[in-house]
C-alpha cells in the first residue's frame, strides 16, 4: 500500500492526538472534577470519580511539594548539633559508619565536619534554624520540622524515585499521580498535576520525566511538566489565522470523527481522547491567562522576588500558588543544585539565596487569601548529607540516608513543631523516625485517604504508594 495511503488523516489524528501538548492533554481526565456532570463524564468514558474518596474528612485539599532536588544537608538547615563542632576535625567514630552505606567517602578517611554556618531560634516556638535561612526564621512558626527522615537510596536517580514513588523500581505511579487519580481536579481547564522546575547551584542533578510518571495508573493522571520559558505547553496556542471559533469547529470534527469510530471498536482510550481534545481547547484560553502576571500587583512580585518568564524557583512558586487558586491538586517544583560535595557554603549561599525568601512569600501569600488551611506545603529533598568531611573544591559534604529533616506547614499541620531527632551527631535518626513511606501515608491521610484502602490491582498484586511495609502517621503533629 502506499505511504500516502498508510497516512489518512483518520490514522494521523488517531495516532498522533492532533499535537497540542498531546502527552500533557493526555493525562488531562475530568475525573472527580468539581462542578463536572457525572453524566457527561461518563458519555466520554471517564469515571465520575471514586464515590468512596474521601475516606475522612479531609484537612488538605491539595499540596505543593517543594523539592530540592540534590539532597541539602540537614546540618546546615535545621538540625544543630553542638558535638559535631566539639569534634570538628576529628575522625568520626567508627561506631557510626562501620557497615553502613556510603557514597563516595566509601573506603576514605572519615573526619568529623562541623556546622558551617550558625543557628539560632527563631518565633515563639523557637525553632533553630541556621544562618543560611533567615526568611525561613520569620515562618519558624508556621512549620513543622521534621529531624528524623529516612530513606532506603543513596544515589540521586534511585533516591528521587523512591521519594516520588515509594519503591526504586522504575515504572511506578508518582505520589502526584497516586493523588491526582484518587481525588481529581478542581480545574476544569488545567490539569490536576503540575511540574515546574528552575536550576541554580551546584551540580545540578537531571531529573527524569517518569519522576511524574503515572506508571500503570491511567496515563491521564501523570504530571504536566511546564515549561520554563516560552509556551508552557507545547502548542498551546492557536496557529496564525486560526481563530478561536475555526479551532472548536476542529474540535468538534475530531470528536464527531472519534465517536462514530467508537461505535465499532469500543476502545476507552478513544473515548479519553475525546475528553483530551476538550480539555486542549479549554486550555488555550486558561494557560495564556494563567502564565500572565500582569494582574499580579508589584508588592506581590516583589515579595517573591519574582520576574515573570525568567523560569527561576521565585516565579515558579508564584505559579504554585495561581495554580492552588484554580484548582490544581499536586503542584511540584523542583530546584536543580543542592548536591553539595564540595563548596558547601558558596552553593549553599546560592540555593538559599534563590529558594529561600520566596519559599516564605508562597506561604505568606497562601495565608494572607486563607489558603494555607488547606494546602498542605512538603519541603525536602531525596537525602541529607554526612557529618563528615567532603573535600572537592572546599568542605562539603557526601550523600547520607540515615538521618535528614523535612518540613511540612499548613493543611492540617502543627506550626512552630518539631518532630524526631537524629543522634549527636546528626547521622543516624533515632527518635520518632519518619521514613518517606510514613511521609506519604500522612500526606495522604490529610488529603482524608487511608493509605491502606488506596489500591490498584496490579500484576495479582493490590498495590499502593506506601508498599505492603507498616506505615506510621506523624498524628502528633497534626491538627
């Protein structure tokens, strides 16, 4: 047969999607969408959403997850240990590492680093947080630090996927997926996971796009990374000379075209292309209005510190939040440059220059509009870094799973506390230990699911996001 033959219009739309952002349009469902008619989401194919979802109350409606990706070290953010500086320059006992993972000190002469910066306390709860960190110290009160993380992978790639997914094993649904499957949208023009990235420090770490993977969930429900500059979605806009009436017509064909197809073929994923197409045109009016900051007073840009279109973490975090307004439910940002192995306090100096006051304007500006109530913020990154000494290009310091911090705030969340502890010297935790699965079986619990009765069927298995291990709600810093 010919190729021109091979290639009919009907074939090319049914296999290519008409592009538009195909892969973002794709994952963009009406399922669980507030406002939405079941009726009309089950002409289309789509469930109306899990009529058993919310198993509880919920106190978060959506979460923000602020990743920094590279792993900060927790010794120069939020855990002070007066022993490490006691003991600065000498070797670190072996007590401590023998046997235990290590990345790239494996085999090398282990010697005590102590804190490269100061701490202080900070609110009324007097948080100690360090010098690196100050606008951190005016929300020390809004935040819930967690000292006692732990994680099961040492090496960048694995340790994000077992962050994101809760295994290592590549093809697993992403947290955001999970989320964005079980609950929906809010948005009926966006899509219900959202992915924003920025870069500034050392080293910055590649982040995979199967980080938001929907793995063997519907691929709908997968995350919809946004581009940093230029158009956030690939051909999102209409072509020159075509206007918004000739584009719905289009859409309208394509649809006609895909429903009278389906009566032979009976194919749900047919029936998900249909919705796609929908929510394609929706969004060519939504993104443009929802990327211009024009109606962002100057007091509000400068509190972020943000320059629309200049891809930084301070503009990306102002988009967290016009995308919390309208609806999204997972918003993740990640900020590429905290795999600080050497130079710790210049790049140090550098995240926390780029990250750190817009981090407190997102949850300054979600509290001013009422919003921090209900929108659970996770701040963290794959890993911590180790006690000891790391020379390359000044002191740094090597991966380490043993012991970290994280914070969460809002949605459900215990401001000005504390939860765990790591030892004296910051290596291993051992009060109160939250392990990424506890993580991800309290966010869940606050967005009122019960992580044990959220599963998939899957390969004979019920699978979820935290695994078959037993899992531990952090209930006593919750409201």
């Amino acid at each position: 047969m010919d190729l021109t033959q091979q290639l009919k219009r009907r074939t090319f739309l049914s296999n290519t999607g008409v592009g538009l952002g195909a892969a973002a349009l794709a994952s963009m469902g009406l399922r669980g969408v507030e406002g939405a008619k079941p009726d009309a989401q089950q002409a289309v194919g789509i469930p109306p959403g899990f009529a058993w979802l919310p198993h509880h109350e919920p106190k978060a409606k959506r979460v923000i997850f602020l990743c920094m990706a590279g792993g900060p070290s927790h010794l120069e953010t939020f855990d002070y240990k007066p022993e490490l500086d006691r003991l600065n320059g000498q070797p670190m006992p072996e007590s401590f590492t023998k046997g235990q993972p290590i990345a790239q000190l494996q085999g090398k002469e282990l010697k005590v680093q102590g804190h490269m910066t100061k701490f202080q306390k900070y609110g009324e709860s007097g948080q100690l947080i360090s010098d690196f960190l100050p606008w951190h110290g005016k929300m020390a009160d809004d935040l819930c630090i967690i000292r006692s993380m732990l994680t099961e992978q040492i090496n960048h790639d694995p340790a994000h996927t077992f962050l994101n997914t809760g295994t290592s094993i590549n093809g697993r649904p992403s947290m955001g997926a999970w989320v964005n499957y079980g609950l929906g949208s809010e948005a009926e023009d966006l899509p219900g996971f959202v992915v924003l990235t920025s870069v500034g420090g050392r080293n910055p770490q590649p982040i995979a796009s199967r980080q938001w993977g929907a793995g063997f969930l519907p691929s709908r429900f997968q995350g919809v990374e946004f581009n940093s500059s230029g158009d956030p979605v690939h051909y999102v806009r209409s072509p020159d000379g075509v206007s918004p009436g000739l584009q719905e017509q289009l859409v309208r064909s394509i649809q006609q075209l895909d429903r009278h197809r389906n009566e032979t073929v009976r194919n749900a994923e047919i029936d998900t292309r249909i919705a796609a197409y929908e929510m394609a045109f929706r969004m060519q009016t939504s993104v443009p209005e929802l990327m211009d900051f024009s109606d962002e007073p100057q007091h509000i840009l400068d509190m972020y510190g943000a320059k629309p279109g200049d891809g930084s973490y301070a503009s990306n975090c102002l988009l967290a939040r016009r995308l919390a307004e309208r609806g999204t439910r997972f918003i993740h940002l990640y900020h590429r440059g905290w795999d600080h192995h050497g130079g710790l306090v210049q790049y140090m100096n550098t995240c926390c220059g780029l990250t750190d006051k817009a981090t407190w304007a997102l949850v300054q500006d979600l509290k001013q509009r009422d919003m921090l109530k209900d929108t659970l913020i996770i701040w963290g990154g794959e890993f911590g870094r180790t006690p000891m000494f790391q020379g390359k290009g000044g002191a740094g310091r090597d991966h380490h799973i043993k012991g970290y911090s994280m914070w969460m705030a809002g949605g459900g969340v215990k401001g000005g506390t504390s939860y765990g502890a790591t030892d004296e010297l910051g290596y291993n935790s051992v009060t109160d230990i939250c392990h990424i699965r506890d993580l991800h079986a309290t966010m869940l619990h606050l967005l009122g699911i019960d992580e044990k009765k959220f599963t998939v069927p899957f390969q004979g298995l019920d699978m979820r996001l935290t695994g078959v291990e037993e899992t531990h709600i952090l209930k006593d810093v919750l409201i």
